[in-house]
C-alpha cells in the first residue's frame, strides 16, 4: 500500500521536473543564443583584444647639431630588462638568477619587485637600465628556460659633450602627472620630455610624433609577430648657432671658478658661446635618477643646475660706465672735453666715496675716465643725471628686461628708479643712492647675458639684438633701433679701444693684430671701511669680476662678455679669459697676423 503511495507520489512530481529541466535548457539556450548572436561581436573584440596587443612605436628624437655640424646631442639604444612576474614559476630563483648576471645585491633587486605589488602580475618590472651587451646576450640566450625576462631596446638621449654644453641643450625627465592631464597633450605614462635649455624649450619639434603597431602575444603574453598600423614621425634636427670649438675653450676657462661666458655675434644675436660653471652632466637623467643624487645637485652650495649667463643677477660694475657715458652725453650735462679732478676721494650727500685708485687720477675727461675707470668722474656725472634719466638709458640699452633668448629661466634683473623704491621699498628713493648706481652697484642689477646686448649695441651702432641659439629658428625678430646716436656710439668704441691697446684697465684682454674694445668692471661684495685687496678677503666677500668687449673694434663680429664669480679685480680675473677666447674664435697668437 505505502509503495504504491509512493510510486503515484513520484509520478505526479515526474512531469513537474520535466518542465523545470525544459525551461532551464530553454533558458540556457536562449542566453547562449543572445550571447552568440546579439552580443557576438563585442566578445569577439574581446578575444582578439587578449590575442593582439597594441604597441607605441616611440618616435626618435631630434638630433642637435652646432653650427658646423656637429652632433651634440642624439639618441642611442640602450638596453632595459623587464621581469613579467606572471610567467615566472619561481620568482625568487628568477631574481637570483637576475642577480648573477647583473652583479647587483639581491636585496636591491627585490626592493623593486616589492614597490610593484600594488600592480597586477602581467605588469612589467624594470629591473636593470643601460644593459651592457654581455648581460643582454646572456639574458636572451636563456629565454627559453626563463621566459620571465625580456630584453628591451629603446632610445635614450646622450650628450656627446656632457657638462661642456648642458647650460644650453638641458636635458630630459620624465612626463609628470600633471602634464599627463594637459589637454591638447599626446603623452604617455614614461615619456622623456625636455626640461632645461634647448630640450624644453623646442621640446614639441624635437619629439616627433610616436606611431603604433600591433603585436600578437601567446597566452604567456609573449609577443609572437607584431604588425605595423602607423609609422613614428622622427623628431626635427636642430641646428645651433654654437661654435663648439669656442663653447670648449670656455668651459675650460672656467674650470675651478664659479661664473659664466657669453660669446654672441652683434650683427644678429647668434650665440657662438654660453658657458655656466659649475657645470653638470646631463647624461645622469638618461637613466632613472637616484634621489639622493638629485639632492646633492640641489643642495650644492656652488648651484650647478643654474645657469649663471641668464639666472644670476648681479650688480654690473663699472662696465655700466658706458651707460653713464652714453646718458650723459646725449643728455648734454657734459661734452667729451669737460675734465673732473679725482684725487681719490669726494665727499657726496654728506658720505665720503673713494675711487677705486687711492691716490687717484687727477684731472680725467670722459676718453680719461672710461680708459682709467676713474669713479669720481662717474660719481659726479651720476650726481647731475639724477637716477631718473640714468634708469632710462639703462632701459635703451637692454636692461631691465629679458632679453627673450630662446632658453628657459631667463631673468629680467633690476633697473632703480624713484618709482621703483616707492612700489617695491615704499620708500623715497635717496639721492645718495644714486652715487653708487652711476658707478654699477646698489639694486642695479643684470645678467651677462644682457651685458652681452648692451655691448652689441654700441658695436652695431645703435641696434638691438635679440639673442638666440636655434639656427633655423624662423620667428627670431630682426634687430630694432635703440635710439641712442649712433654719433655717440662711435666715440664710445674709439674710446673702449683704447681701454684694451692704450694702457687702459682692460690691457690684459690685448691680443696682438685684433682690434679688441672693451670695459672692465668690478663689483664690491662687501662695503670695507679701510682698503683691503680683494684675495685677502675670505671667498664668498670677494669682488666680482666683470670683462664685456667685442671685436674687431672698426667692424665687430664677436662680443665676448666675462663674469668670474668672487673673482676679484675684473683686469686680472676677466680680460685674460676674453683674450683666449678671441684667440680661439680669430685664429689669432700673439704676432700672427689675423685669419678669421
């Protein structure tokens, strides 16, 4: 009875499992079918999506050549080691391994693998740059049995001459977060982009433009055949208007000294020479950077990642002496023949200022006081321009402004006037003070850059040039009138000729069959209150020393400016280095005859 119960039980529930299996093979079926057909296509990109992988194929960057064509700066494969964790059986016997062949501490191999384990396991581990070839062709000839490593070329930028021409060329980092969010900008997470000097600022020309491929991978995520879709675009070359003869002998010249060189033609602004010291070597940010050697470069005392031609800012001494000249004439407070008696000290506004001769130059006129570098005559004609008109003919000549050369970082420096204590000191500005502007100190302030625009301008006879170091560069603007007579420029070179080949403070700058102007100059650091030689002082309170010249004087072709920093006396510190670089440029010795 209970069996027979039973069987009529599981006949009634027999039909009811029936449907239930039905509907769901129908369910099943149906989404099968929906997945097959309706959303086919999307799957179907998703399989190809993990079967082929999309790859950029980096553009090379712009060589960089100097204006005879030699190469400065270029691109050359280096050789990087990657570990794919994901396809390693044992990941420490893989670093052991890795180890062995690179020569490096295990621990410092596996401190990189740790700072990775936030990301996913088929993310690439950089263990290894700059690769020597005998480490690459050990690594590759055990692929097989350590398919976790792979070998990989790219370029990296390398600078022929290192330190010699780093104040110019920069060099290369990496793409910050920030400038990955740019719009408008086509870079990628590791990407090298310029940030110093030429490599900043022409950064978009010398890139180029990265192209694509595809790449079919194995199911390891081994790359197995690769297609090309879209070729990379190289990067423009750059040629500069560098003489790297001249940039060599610069750098050279301030080997152990703090300070820096500006070679420019007066025509047109070409920069043949731009020497910082200290110097560093760009080639460091080739490779990734340690933190502890990026903090010994910031926190050098000496500064060697600021180029002093643009960056430093100083007081220009007594080469402003020819800014004095040239106010004072065109304002007509004195003629060329008015004479001034220096007797090596005058008291001005109730404070006595020395001359820098103590027994001084007794009568001096303007060709006298420029040729001797007399300050009382100076003080006194500053005295009569009042600060004023001095500020607008330092405007005239360039400063106070940037120049606009095409580097990054470029300062304007400073140029006093009444207006300017009372915006910035909210003060009056004092008359005593302009006493030490018509000599070149107090917040007079220039760079040798600068100082280098001014000396074009009286070479040229009136025209201001607009500096630059990219040779091809098509939106340079020409040369503009400054307004000063060109009458008055010509006396001055005739009278700065006579500074360097008449006895004048500059007869160290005197090369035998050139012509060479020019004006020394001499900053005080710190006021003394008796006369103490600026070598017994200890070195951060010694002068600074300043040589601006050009040549030929008849028909310059050549400004040279000289800034040694704590250098001393700008006779015996500056003109010296200005010689040999003429010497250089000129192909000049002492009794040749003139070649260049």
């Amino acid at each position: 009875m209970r069996v027979r119960e039973h069987r009529e039980a599981l006949a009634r529930r027999t039909p009811i499992l029936g449907w239930l299996f039905a509907t769901f093979v129908l369910v099943v079926a149906a989404a099968y079918g929906y997945i097959q057909l309706h959303e086919g296509r999307y799957y179907r990109e998703l399989a190809d999506n993990n079967r082929l992988r999309r790859e950029p194929i980096r553009a090379p960057r712009g060589e960089i050549l100097d204006r005879q064509g030699y190469l400065l700066a270029e691109s050359v494969p280096s050789y990087t080691l990657q570990l794919y964790r994901s396809r390693s059986a044992d990941p420490k016997a893989s670093l052991r391994f890795a180890a062995r062949v690179l020569q490096r501490p295990l621990p410092e191999l596996q401190q990189l693998v740790d700072q990775r384990t936030s990301n996913s396991e088929f993310q690439p581990v950089l263990l290894a740059e700059n690769m020597s070839l005998e480490q690459v062709a050990k690594f590759r000839a055990v692929s097989l049995e350590h398919p976790e490593f792979e070998v990989v070329t790219r370029g990296v930028r390398f600078y022929r001459h290192g330190p010699l021409t780093a104040p110019i060329l920069g060099y290369l980092g990496e793409v910050s977060e920030k400038e990955l969010a740019q719009p408008g900008e086509s870079y990628v997470a590791g990407d090298l982009v310029g940030r110093r000097g030429v490599e900043r600022v022409y950064d978009r020309s010398l890139r180029g433009r990265d192209g694509e491929r595809e790449v079919v991978v194995d199911s390891h995520g081994r790359a197995r055949e690769s297609f090309e879709r879209e070729p990379a675009t190289a990067g423009r070359t750059l040629q500069l208007t560098l003489d790297l003869r001249l940039q060599s002998r610069a750098e050279r010249l301030l080997e152990s000294r703090a300070g820096a060189i500006v070679a420019m033609d007066p025509r047109d602004g070409a920069i043949r020479a731009l020497a910082s010291s200290p110097s560093y070597d760009p080639n460091i940010f080739s490779q990734r950077l340690q933190r502890s050697e990026w903090q010994m470069l910031i926190d050098s005392p000496l500064h060697p990642l600021q180029n002093r031609a643009i960056q430093v800012a100083q007081s220009p001494g007594s080469v402003f002496k020819i800014v004095m000249a040239a106010a004072g004439l065109a304002e007509h407070v004195i003629s060329p023949s008015d004479q001034v008696f220096c007797a090596g000290s005058k008291e001005f506004y109730g404070s006595r200022r020395r001359c820098w001769k103590a027994g001084g130059h007794g009568w001096v006129n303007l060709h006298k006081a420029l040729v001797e570098s007399c300050d009382i005559y100076f003080y006194e004609l500053g005295q009569k321009l009042g600060i004023d008109r001095i500020a607008k003919y330092a405007r005239l000549f360039g400063f106070g402004t940037a120049t606009g050369i095409d580097l990054d970082g470029e300062l304007n420096g400073n140029v006093p006037d009444g207006a300017w204590s009372r915006r910035t000191r909210g003060i009056p500005w004092y008359p005593g003070e302009t006493i030490s502007v018509a000599i070149g100190q107090g917040p007079l302030l220039t760079t040798p850059l600068q100082i280098a625009v001014m000396m074009a301008e009286v070479a040229n006879g009136g025209l201001r040039v607009h500096p630059h170091v990219v040779g091809n560069a098509t939106s340079d603007p020409p040369p503009v009138e400054s307004g000063i007579d060109p009458a008055i420029l010509a006396r001055l070179r005739s009278d700065l000729w006579s500074v360097v080949n008449d006895h004048g403070t500059g007869a160290n700058a005197r090369v035998e069959g050139l012509d060479i102007a020019g004006k020394t100059g001499t900053v005080q650091v710190v006021r003394q209150a008796t006369r103490i030689e600026s070598a017994d002082l200890p070195y951060d309170q010694r002068d600074h020393a300043w040589f601006a010249s050009f040549a030929p004087a008849q028909d310059p072709k050549l400004v040279i400016v000289v800034y040694v920093e704590h250098g001393g006396k700008g006779s015996q510190a500056a003109a010296p280095l200005a010689r040999e670089l003429y010497e250089v440029y000129f192909g000049q010795r002492p009794g040749s005859g003139q070649r260049g």
